[in-house]
C-alpha cells in the first residue's frame, strides 16, 4: 500500500475537526461536547483515508 501526503484542503478540514472537538471538550459546547471523542475520530478518519486516496 502506498501513503500520500493528504491535500491541503483534506488536512484543514480535519484540523479544523480537531480543534472543534478538543475545543468541546474545553468549553461546554451543546453538541459537540457529548460527542467530542467521535468527533475527533472522525477528524482521524478523514485524514487517514487522505493519506491513503491517491489524488486527493
């Protein structure tokens, strides 16, 4: 299996994730606060099929 660098945009958008998830977790935020750990899977998730997309 060949790795790739995610493209820019894919990398923002799953640290823009991040951050509203740990954000979350700071701050009580209604939705994002319960679901914080999910949310920042996700942001994991998304970076991780970036990296395994080709072109993306």
């Amino acid at each position: 299996m060949n790795l790739n660098a995610p493209s820019q945009t894919l990398f923002i958008v799953a640290v823009v994730i991040a951050v509203i998830a740990l954000l979350g977790q700071i701050i009580a935020i209604p939705f994002v606060s319960v679901y914080a750990f999910w949310i920042l899977l996700l942001a994991f998730i998304i970076l991780a099929v970036g990296v395994m997309m080709r072109g993306t």
